[in-house]
C-alpha cells in the first residue's frame, strides 16, 4: 500500500471515529444527533471492514481461486444452474437476502431509541452477518451448490444434517410469514400500491425472456428498459386507484395473504431465469438506486433524529415489541445485523449461479450494502416525532400514547400529504414509508409530491419482501424435497415436476397458514429468534468448513460471532416461550391454538438448534484436540471438478 493510499484510509478511519463519537453521544452529549452522522460512520466502517477484513477472508482465509471451475459451469443445466453476469448476480443475491429484515427489524427496534439499534446493525454486520453468508456461500459452490442441511449432514454427521434440515424448513416458513406481514398490512385497502406491485409480475416475465430468449446477454438494454417500466407502474398505479377499476385493487387482507402465497408459489416451481432473477435484479436497481438517493437526501436535508438514543422501554412493556433491550433489540433487528436466512439464499440458488470464484465476494459485500439499508430505515423512522411513530405502529390512541409520555403531534397532516390513513398500521413498513417519503418530499422540486414518494417507498419496501419471498419459497421446497428424498428417491431431483409442485405447496401452505392468523407483536419476535438461531447454525457449520479446510487458526472468525449470536438468541427463545405460554393460558378458542403453536414452534427450533450446537462441539474436539481424521464433502478433481491449484485468487 502506497503512503498516499494509507493516508487515504488513515482519513476515513479517522472520520468514521468522530462519527461514532457523536452518534453514541460522546460528542455534544446533550444535542439532538443529524441523521448526517449515521450516514457518515456507518459508510467508513464498511469502506473500511469490505477493504480490509473482506480481504483478508478472501485471501487467507477462503482462499478464492478463478481457476477452480465453478458448478455453475459443472453441472450447468439452464434451470438451477446457470452461470450468471457479476452484476446480475449480485443484483439477485442481494435482492434475495435483503427482504423486509432491514427494512423492518430497525423501524420496530427504534422502540428502544435509535443507538442500540445503530450499534447493532454495523457491528453486527460486519463481524457476524456478512461473515456467515460469505463462509456458507463459498462452502456451498465448492460443493457443487448444497444446500446449507447437506453440507451440515455431509461435515459433521447424520444427528446434525437431519436436525438442521428440520430446524431450517421450520424456519423458513416462520420467516417467510413474518416477512409477509408487512406488505399484507401495508397493501391492504390500498389500490395504489397494490394495482402498481401487480404490475411488476409481468414486467419481470418480459425482462426474464427478453434477456434469455429474445436479446441474449444485452444486460443495458434489460436494465433500462425494466427501469422505466417500473417508473410507469408507479404513475400508472395512481391512475388506477382513481378510476372505476380501483375496487379490484382494493383488497381485504384474507385476499391478499392468497395472492402472496400463489406468486410464492410460482415463483419457486417455474425455471429461475423466468421470473426470480429478472424480478431480483429488477428489484436490486431500485434498492440500490432509492437506498443511494435516500442517502443523498440525508446529506442534503441533514433531517435531525426526533427519537431519543434510548427510550423509556429499554426494561420492556413497550406498545410494539413488549420484552426488555436485552436480547429483543438483537432478534427484533434481525437481518440488518446477521440473518440465519441468508446461509439459505448463499447455499441454494446463489452458489449455482456464480461464474468465477471471485464473483464469491458478493457474499460480504452485499450483506454490507444491505446493513447499510437497515441504519438509512432507522433514520427514516427516527426522523419522526415519537408520538407519531407509536401512532403509525401500534393500535392505541392519541391519549394513550400521550399517557405514555409520547404525544401525538402531525399524524392527520401526514394521513392528508400521503392521501392515505396512516394511523393503525402496525409492522413497520408504513411508518417507514411515512419517514422516507418526508425525505423525498424536501428535496429541491419535491415539494408536494409526498403522495407519489410514499407509494414508491411502499414499493420499494414491498419488492425488497416479495424478492426474498419468491428465493425463500425455493429454497424451501429444495429442503422439503430433501427430506422428502429419503422416504421417496424421486423427491431429490429438484428438476422433477412433481415433486417441485407438492414441495412448493406445502411450503406456501405453512407461511401462508402463519401469515394469515398472526399479528406483529407474535410473528415479528418469532421470526426474529428463529432467523438469529439459524444464523448461530450457520455459523456452527461454518466452523466445520473452516477446520476441514485446514483453517483452525482462523476458527475465532466465525466461533467468536456464533456464541455471541447464540447466547442472544436462546436467551429470546426462553423469554418468547414464557411469553406465548402466558398468553395461550389467557386466550380462547382459534386465538389459544395459535399461541401453542407459536410455542411449539420456538421450542422445537430451540432444542434442534443445542441438539446441533453439542453434536458439533464433540465433532470439533475430535478434529483439533483430539487429531481424528476427518473426509471433506468439497469437490475435488475425482468428482466432477479441476486439479486445485495453490494460491489465492486476489
């Protein structure tokens, strides 16, 4: 490194310490923080950890190598796997991963404050999150694109690989139902929105055969003309809403809960080229695009964070997530931070699709730019007086909440520039929607736009959900058919009609049964410590990985994360489980059962998860205490793949 480069990076290390200084506070402790700061060091601390700690997992630890042949080109079948454009590429991984997580889980989390959130999601991200799905996806392409339970079983042995399986298709569809929730609560009775999501459907169709079949490899000419597209469905969509065909966009929640789960499942039977890459890549240019103008907004507006560092709720009772800090600020944030979901999407459709080794590096860089969405959502929020922020999220009145100590201050004004009801909307997606358009709207040339901002935020957040949905739904019906696999053979080929089918359905079948009879304040916790203690899993595998690949010197990677992510996580799970079981034992009826589900549901992931976590401990004893050999799944030159050459790829 050049002495004019280190001065360089001496700069943005030295700005991203003030940053933090005074976002924590260290600096003008009693001032009100711009939404500038967070911007600033949240953005140095990934320049820095993408630069510096995302090479050296490349090259030390990974070793990533552009002359091992990659199963996209291996076993290239022009269904599940295809060697894909970079840019494409990371344009699905990183609109598969980034679904509603870190849209959401910082919204709710500004319960507690703005700070502990903020923290959370950098840090976390950095250390944990971007480091499991970077492990997991180069595990899962160097062995010919299992899947996470494969590779589990395939390591560590038969105990692991069942009861990862299980845990992770439990998971998956409690995910996917809190992931759900809140495009259903912010579409329904919602014309606009509904009628210009719709639309995207076809357009994906279009982009998918305009790009495999009519144009091929004429990525420019796709991209442009999905963007404008995807412009003209917004407009369109309030042209819509004002017309006499309004009332059949104008859907009740039941309706729409179908209409989410028959995209689901279309998405996951049909070949990917058709509708879940076009509609992923369609769908990362407008993240990248209004999470960049989002932020450019925050630095020309400099708009200051009304909501406190922390709140009143920080010991629990809060009216939207009701236990205390400790651990619900970590699952509540969720996938900003680290997502167990993410080691799904890394060893199901991603790993198929690379074209080089190094293309790998999407892993980490993509979960940082997804990080960087969440803390722009918590700025969103935050900007917000308090009062109308609970007033957009929960269901209690204007004197309630005043009660509270948080009084209502604009939410008929907002209702009226938004041209829609705002107050009562719980999950996060419209008080979120509510802060972006604010931004939007107080640009230069803006002004009296808000209305439009507020309807393509809801898009915006909507495409990142239904992105993750259509991969999650896959990923899924790959498990079920895997397990499904060992009763019946035929299940395991994943190209098999009807086998993808019934899969597809019973994975519809469970999130959309969850999706239709939960609330925020029981799915959103839920999912929350199921996705976290599949990241601890992932991480756990991962382990594996690294000690197989002759890397136990480098175990602290991603060993040092897994117990932090595991302690947090278990810790939840217990305080969930008293909490569904006191409400279960109050309830009545449907109410009752669903609750005891709930409960079931936890503690079947919970136990899976130390079952998983004591099998690999003595697995790891034995390997580097104890010196027992061990096999490796990874593809070697008997098996399909290349001689591996020695040396690293960059």
């Amino acid at each position: 490194m050049t002495s004019l480069a280190s001065i360089g990076w001496a700069a943005v290390a030295a700005l991203c310490a003030v940053g933090f200084g005074v976002v924590t506070g260290v600096f003008n402790p009693g001032e009100k923080v711009n939404g500038l700061w967070l911007v600033v060091a949240s953005a140095c601390f990934y320049i820095l950890a993408y630069r510096f700690y995302g090479r050296f997992l490349a090259r030390r630890v990974l070793e990533l190598d552009d002359r091992r042949l990659t199963p996209a080109h291996r076993l290239h079948d022009g269904a599940n796997f295809q060697p894909t454009n970079r840019w494409v590429l990371f344009g699905h991984h990183f609109a598969a991963i980034a679904g509603a997580g870190p849209l959401l889980g910082p919204v709710l989390a500004a319960q507690f404050g703005f700070l502990p959130g903020f923290l959370w999601l950098v840090i976390g991200a950095v250390l944990a999150g971007a480091v499991q799905d970077f492990v997991i996806l180069v595990a899962s392409m160097r062995r010919n694109g299992r899947s996470l339970p494969q590779i589990a079983r395939d390591e560590i042995g038969t105990v692991t690989g069942l009861a990862t399986a299980v845990a992770v298709l439990f998971i998956v569809i409690v995910a996917l139902a809190g992931l759900g929730l809140a495009v259903v609560n912010a579409l329904y009775h919602n014309p606009w929105g509904t009628c210009t999501l719709a639309l995207t459907v076809p357009i994906a169709f279009f982009m998918g055969f305009y790009l495999q079949r009519w144009r091929s490899g004429r990525v420019g000419e796709m991209s442009a003309i999905g963007v404008a597209l995807l412009v003209a469905a917004v407009v369109a969509g309030r042209a819509v809403a004002q017309s006499p065909v309004a009332a059949w966009f104008d859907l009740e929640r039941d309706t729409l809960v179908l209409l989410l789960a028959g995209y689901g499942f279309l998405a996951s039977v049909l070949p990917v080229w058709m509708l879940l890459v076009p509609r992923d890549y369609l769908s990362s240019f407008m993240k990248v695009s209004v999470v960049a103008l989002l932020g450019v907004g925050v630095i020309v507006i400099a708009p200051t964070i009304e909501m406190p560092r922390v709140t009143g709720f920080i010991a629990g009772g809060g009216p939207i997530i009701p236990g205390p800090i400790f651990p619900f600020v970590f699952i509540t944030i969720a996938c900003g931070a680290i997502s167990g979901f993410h080691s799904l999407v890394a060893s199901g459709t991603t790993p198929k699709m690379i074209d080089r080794e190094s293309h790998a590096v999407v892993g980490y860089g993509a979960m940082l730019v997804e990080s960087f969405v969440g803390v722009i959502a918590l700025i969103a929020a935050s900007i917000l007086v308090p009062g109308d922020y609970f007033a957009i999220n929960t269901g209690l009145s204007a004197d309630e909440l005043g009660a509270l100590g948080y009084p209502v201050a604009h939410i008929q004004e907002l209702s009226r520039l938004v041209e829609q009801e705002v107050m009562g909307r719980p999950g996060g997606a419209v008080s979120l929607a509510v802060g972006m358009a604010s931004i939007f709207s107080a640009l230069p040339g803006m002004a009296g736009l808000m209305a439009y901002w507020y309807q393509f935020a809801l898009l915006f957040e909507a495409l990142f959900i239904l992105t993750t949905i259509d991969a999650g739904t896959r990923v899924g019906r790959y498990l079920v058919q895997e397990l499904g696999g060992m009763v019946y053979a035929p299940l395991q080929s994943i190209n098999w009609i009807p086998g993808s089918i019934g899969a597809s359905l019973l994975v519809v079948g469970g999130w959309g049964y969850l999706l239709s009879t939960g609330t925020i304040s029981t799915i959103w916790p839920m999912f929350g410590v199921a996705n976290q203690l599949l990241g601890m899993l992932a991480l756990c595998v991962g382990t594996t990985v690294l000690i197989k690949m002759g890397k136990a010197r480098y175990l602290w990677v991603t060993a040092v994360p897994m117990v932090f992510v595991g302690v947090i996580t278990l810790s939840g799970a217990y305080e969930l489980l008293v909490l569904f079981a006191r409400k279960a034992a109050s309830a009545a009826g449907g109410e009752a059962v669903a609750f005891y589900l709930d409960v079931i549901l936890v503690g079947i992931v919970a136990v899976l998860a130390m079952i998983i976590l004591a099998d690999s401990l003595a697995k790891w004893h034995g390997f580097v205490i104890k010196k027992k050999p061990y096999t490796s799944s990874e593809v070697t030159a008997g098996e399909g793949g290349i001689k591996i050459p020695a040396g690293p790829c960059c």
